[in-house]
C-alpha cells in the first residue's frame, strides 16, 4: 500500500481535540451542578452533614487553576444546583418567579466567591486561602442586598456533624471555614497522591487539623446549669390552614393559641404536666394589635391568667403612625403587658418591600404587603420568673449579630419565636430548626423554638432536641431547661473570627492577582 493511500485512509487525529475539550467542558460543568447537590443534600432535614465534604472536594476540582471567568461560570452552575433546591420553599405560596430571583441572586455572590476561589488556588496551602474566599463570600450574602440573606451558609448544615463544637470557638464563619477547608483538603491530598508526591503531609494536614480542632473543642459543648434550672413551656397552636390565607384568619389562630394555653394549664392542674416557671407563644401568634382590639387583649389576658405565669405573646402592633412592628410582648398574668421586644431585622420583600414598583413587575403578591413593618433598635431580654430570657423572632435566627446580641445583653436562655406557616410543609422549618440548634451550641444556651404551625422544639445548650412537634398540630411542650450565663469564645469574640477570616481572604486574593499581573508582564 503506498505512503497516498495510507494517508487517505488513516482517520485524522486531530479533529477529535475540539470535541474531547467539549466533552471535557461538559463533564465539568456536570461535576460543578453535582458539587451544588450534593450541598444541598448535606442540609437538614438529611443528617448527611458529611456530604458537604465531598461538594467542596468536587467544587475544587472543577476550579482548580481556572481563570476567574471560568471559575464564575462553574461556580454559578454549583450556586445554582445548590440554592434552587434548597430555596424552593420561597415559591411556596408566590409561584416560581421569587423563587428563581432570590435564588440566582444569591447564586451570582457564591459565583463571585468561586472566581476568587479559582484564583488563589495557584498559591502555596490553596486549600486555606480557598475556604477564606468562601467565608468572604458568605460574610456578603449575609448583609448585602436589602440587609443580607445568609440562608445557606454552611454552618447551618452541620448541626449533626463532627465539626459544630467549632462554632463555640468561632462561630458560624470558623465552623463553615473547617468546613470548605477539609473538603476543599480531601482534594489537594488526593491530587498529592495521584501525582506520587511521597510527602503529601502538607495536604493531609487541611484535613486533620480542622477535624482535630473540632475534636479539641468539644469541652467547649457544655449544657451544665449553671444558673439553676427553669421550667418553659412552648406553645404551638397551629393555624387553620397553611399559606398566605391564615393571614386572613388571624382571630382563629389567637384563639388556637389561647386555647392550647388554657388546655396547658388544665393540665398542670391535673398533675399531668409541671407547671411552667414562664411559656412561650410563637410569632404572629396575634396578628391581631392587643393594644388597638380590646377582644385581643381579652382573649390574651384571660389565656396568661389561666396558666398564672408570665408569657411572652407574638402580636403585630399597628401603630397610629408609622410602620407597622413585629412584636414580643411580655405578658403578665397580673399587671398585663409590660416589656417589648420589636424584630429588628425584618424579611425584605415578606414584611417590607424595597423598590416595590419594580418587585411589582415580577409578581403580584407584594401588593399582599400594604403596609411595610419597620425594624427594632435594642436586643430585647424579658425577665421571666427570674430566668432571663432573649428574644430572636424567627428569621433573625440566621443572623450572628442578632443572636449574639441578645445573649451578650445578659440571655440566661433564647427563645425563637417563628411563624412558618407561609410556607407549608416544606424543607424550611427544619431548616431554621437547624439554625436554632447551631446557636445553641454557639452560645451555650437552651434555645426554645415556638412555631405556630410546627415544627417546635427545645433544644439544649449542646445542640440536642429533647422534644419537638409534628407539623400543622396544636401543641404544648413542657421541658426543664438549663439556665447559663457564661460565655462562649464565639460569644466574647464577635465578629472578629470573620474579620480574621475575611483578611485572610483578602491578603490570599491580592497575592493571586500580584502574581498574576507579573506573569502577565513577563510574557508580553
């Protein structure tokens, strides 16, 4: 055969390159949406905390030396796989549309994250410098825009894993940095080891050391009573249907509360039950003003008196002027209301609505929001029966500053009085539960969560959930807690783990660009 027709008859090689490359492409950007999933699958209510391990370790395989740009678009593609599922429950009564906003908005920051990530993993120890970047990210989401939505950070997926006695050292950022860097490790000790390297103890070193600090830190877990020990009741009185609609049944669900406290206290009566040194009613428990509708104020004076404890009521207050409040209430059975707690961080677009001729655009549903609820200034602690008890309403449980306040202006235990109703019987509730539990741990305090529609709970100071309801059924849990007053590192250090870890961040990314700008000299 000659040399002619060999040639005519050998396929060509090198057409097949452009398609191994789109293929290759392809299966990164599977790689980069499974990493995403599998996020969300660490996320309650699975205890498969675990899995958050090998997202990071997949995320940073599809990163690895990328530019920025392509480190964007991977990382958006791994935000998606990750906040579409795990925010789904936004959708619930509204349709998809706020749904899809809210979760590629918060996708776009976590992409911005996985750019820097793309960057500093050309630098020596990439793993540290790549799990400061994801904090940075997170630290983002949690205050910008409209306030901050810090649903999702990583933390609040590890209420039953081995890392969370780290959020007594540091918080939610030192435990989501353990997090990212130990997975973000399992993939540099993998890559040592597939390339020969015979001394990959660098690599396996971000492995261990967060999984020993958390081992190291566990005597920092404790539920001692310090302070003696306090009887709470936590009321669940549920609603007459879920979504939007028991807005419009606000009389049934005051008189759902009402009456499960006046059963709470036949009961003690008969023996079944302690009787609570103080109880807790849900959010929106009265969205009826107590102060404005004297049947209200009845209803809830008569309810307070039958238990003969103090409680603490969550009302909508509709002042004269002004915008409307999201109030706690403290509610004696003798002198009647006394102290208030008003939420200070308020859901944008669920109890205010910024830029509201534009969100119009996307959805009706914000003219549901006539009048938008204004925030609170001052962490709000109500002595109950001696026990001091704070105050975070629902949605501030995802915020450091909220809680961490509330506990610094002297909270022996918390109480996260919620309203999930809006939102069925998603994933959402177990989620904050989740939230709830973290901060236990966090702060060493019992958290007491009262839902009006589930799932309630008690939670102690280690993070474990000693009762808890079913969803959409009226309740009363009646739990000996422990009273605490001492102070966790995470709680006399603040924010500054943060900050620490956003300069961390920020010296890794400078140094990425500096060298990035120098080889770009070099070669031109």
């Amino acid at each position: 055969m000659s040399s002619a027709t060999r040639t005519t008859d050998t396929p060509p090689i090198a057409p097949a390159r452009p398609a191994a490359r789109r293929w290759a492409r392809l299966a990164d950007a599977g790689l980069a949406a499974l990493a995403g999933v599998l996020l969300y699958l660490s996320f309650p209510p699975r205890p498969l905390w675990w899995l958050a391990l090998p997202a990071f370790a997949l995320l940073a395989h599809v990163l690895y030396r990328r530019r920025p740009r392509a480190g964007f678009g991977l990382g958006l593609l791994a935000a998606l796989g990750f906040m579409l599922p795990l925010l789904v429950w936004t959708g619930e009564e509204v349709g998809p549309v706020p749904w899809l906003a809210l979760a590629t908005a918060e996708a776009l920051l976590i992409a911005l994250g996985c750019a820097g990530i793309a960057l500093v993993t050309r630098l020596p120890l990439w793993p540290v410098w790549a799990a400061a970047v994801w904090v940075a990210a997170e630290a983002v989401r949690a205050r910008a825009p409209f306030g901050g939505f810090p649903w999702g950070k990583i933390a609040f997926g590890q209420a039953d894993g081995v890392f969370l006695p780290l959020a007594a050292v540091g918080g939610t950022p030192l435990l989501g940095f353990a997090v990212a860097l130990a997975g973000f490790g399992l993939y540099a000790l993998a890559r040592a080891l597939r390339a020969g390297d015979r001394r990959p103890l660098v690599a396996a070193l971000t492995v261990v050391v967060p999984v020993a600090g958390a081992l190291a830190a566990r005597p920092l877990v404790d539920d001692g009573a310090e302070d003696g020990t306090a009887t709470a009741a936590v009321i669940q009185g549920n609603v007459p249907r879920a979504g939007f609609d028991f807005n419009a049944q606000r009389r049934a669900v005051l008189d759902n509360h009402a009456r499960r406290t006046v059963q709470l206290a036949n009961d003690v009566r008969a023996g079944k039950v302690p009787r609570p040194d103080f109880v807790v009613w849900p959010e929106n428990s009265s969205d009826l003003d107590p102060y404005a509708e004297s049947d209200a104020y009845a209803v809830i004076d008569n309810a307070v008196k039958a238990i003969g404890v103090p409680v603490s009521i969550g009302a909508v207050v509709a002042p004269k002027t002004g915008p409307l409040r999201n109030t706690q209430i403290l509610w004696d059975p003798v002198l009647g209301p006394t102290a208030t707690y008003d939420k200070r961080h308020i859901q944008p677009f669920g109890e205010y609505i910024p830029m509201r001729s534009v969100a119009r655009l996307f959805s009706s549903d914000v003219d549901r929001v006539r009048r938008d609820f204004g925030p609170g200034k001052v962490p709000g602690v109500f002595t109950m029966s001696g026990s001091r008890v704070g105050l975070v309403t629902c949605y501030e449980a995802a915020f450091d500053d909220a809680v961490r306040d509330t506990v610094r202006a002297g909270a022996q235990v918390i109480s996260v009085p919620s309203n999930n109703a809006t939102f069925g019987r998603s994933e959402m509730t177990y989620q904050q539960l989740a939230m709830s539990r973290v901060r236990a741990v966090e702060h060493g305090r019992a958290v007491l969560v009262p839902v009006t529609s589930g799932v309630s709970a008690v939670i102690r100071p280690d993070g474990e959930v000693v009762q808890q309801t079913k969803m959409f059924t009226p309740a009363a849990l009646v739990a000996q807690i422990p009273l605490r007053s001492s102070q966790t590192p995470a709680t006399r250090l603040g924010a500054w783990p943060e900050y620490a870890l956003l300069v961390l961040a920020a010296g890794g990314l400078g140094w990425a660009l500096t060298g990035a700008v120098r080889a770009r000299r070099r070669t031109s």
